[in-house]
C-alpha cells in the first residue's frame, strides 16, 4: 500500500470525545519505550507524525492520525512503566481497556515487542488480557537493527515459545526496524488486505 497522505487529527483523554467509530483503525500498544512512535513514523513515511521519546508513561492520550483519508492509526500510552503511579496506572487501565473492548471499528492491535528482550511478563500479561476479550491482534518485533539477524530470531523464538505456554498458536507477527524500513511493506500490506475484507 501507498501512503499518500497521513495527518494528525485528535488527542483525547476521554473515549467519548474519540473520532465517531466510522474508519477501520488500527492500535498500537506497547512498553514505554518499545519504539511505538519511531515505527509509526516509518510506516507513515512522516518523521514528526508521533512524537517520539517523550518522557514515558507522562501523559494518557490516544492519538488519531489518519490515512489516506480512510483509515486511522491509533497511538495508545505505553505500559509496563516503573516509574508511574498506581493512580495514573489505574486510568490508564480503565481507559485503555475499555477503548479496546468497546471500540467497534478497530480491526486490529499491534502488540509493539522490543526485539532485542527475552519475553516480558507484562507483553505476555497484555496479550492474554486481548486474548481473554477475544480483541484481534498482532505482533511486532521492533528495533531489529539493533542486533544480528540471528539473535533477533532467537528472541523470537524465545517469546513464541513463551506464548505458547498460555496460547494453543501464535498470532502473525512482523520483525520491524523503523532505522532501515524492515517490515514496513508486510505490515501496510497486512493492513491493506483487512480493510479490503
Ligand atoms: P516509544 O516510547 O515506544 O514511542 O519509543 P520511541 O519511538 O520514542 O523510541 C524510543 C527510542 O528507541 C528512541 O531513542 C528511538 O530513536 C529508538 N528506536 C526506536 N525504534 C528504533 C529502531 O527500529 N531502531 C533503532 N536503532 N532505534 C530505535
């Protein structure tokens, strides 16, 4: 898929304010720091589209930006942040999750993956909590350039099996680097076909 245009259009702090639930969109979710915003930029081909290394875990926005004028990507805050509060962790739970549970036109969640990391209690907790509400996603390995080829594949590997323990099959994923374009043409063709279901 060609991006043709791409376009920041809302923050919200309140799902009620939310574009109406017309566009197929899209989430992306992750720990702070995973690389959310970089992989977003690099899919949009737009550097400053999301704003990247904020201070993680500061503010809870979701943010809207759309493209081609008929879909959405949606940025959700990070999780799995030390350093935030138990209330700001709270809100971030109710609001993110009813988001995902209750929004209608979401075809699909990103689950954002540091390549580089062993499994993560709190991605693997993340997964079964979408799994548990029957809430569709996918996987993305971030960061690939970080390391060789061969390490990436053993981190992956290491999170298959890991989430093997808890599912009976592991959803597609994508190995993505926003520094050399890796995954960028799998993950828009993905995102091609399901709005053409
Ligand atoms: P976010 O908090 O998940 O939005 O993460 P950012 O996109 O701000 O990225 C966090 C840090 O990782 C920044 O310093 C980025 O430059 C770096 N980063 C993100 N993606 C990549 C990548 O694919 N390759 C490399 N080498 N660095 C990356």
């Amino acid at each position: 898929m060609q991006i043709r245009s791409a376009e920041f259009k809302c923050s919200n702090t309140r799902t009620e304010k939310l574009p109406p639930p017309v566009l197929p969109e899209y989430a992306f979710i992750g720990r702070s720091n995973v690389g959310k915003s970089s992989l977003i930029n690099m899919l949009t081909n737009k550097k400053g589209l999301a704003k990247t290394s904020q201070t993680p875990g500061k503010t809870q926005l979701i943010n809207h930006f759309l493209i081609n004028e008929n879909w959405y990507i949606v940025d959700l805050p990070g999780y799995g942040y030390a350093k935030v509060s138990r209330k700001s962790r709270e809100e971030w739970e109710r609001f993110i999750r009813y988001y995902l549970k209750n929004r209608e036109n979401l075809q699909c969640v990103f689950v954002l993956i540091d390549s580089r990391l062993e499994p993560q209690k709190a991605d693997l907790d993340f997964c079964f909590w979408l799994g548990e509400h029957g809430i569709p996603f996918v996987l993305t390995f971030t960061k690939a350039d970080k390391q060789s080829k061969v390490k990436t594949l053993q981190n992956v590997n290491g999170f298959k099996k890991a989430f093997l323990e808890y599912f009976e099959e592991v959803p597609q994923y994508f190995i993505t680097s926003s520094e050399n374009q890796e995954g960028r043409d799998d993950v828009l063709a993905f995102i091609n076909e399901v709005n053409g279901r």
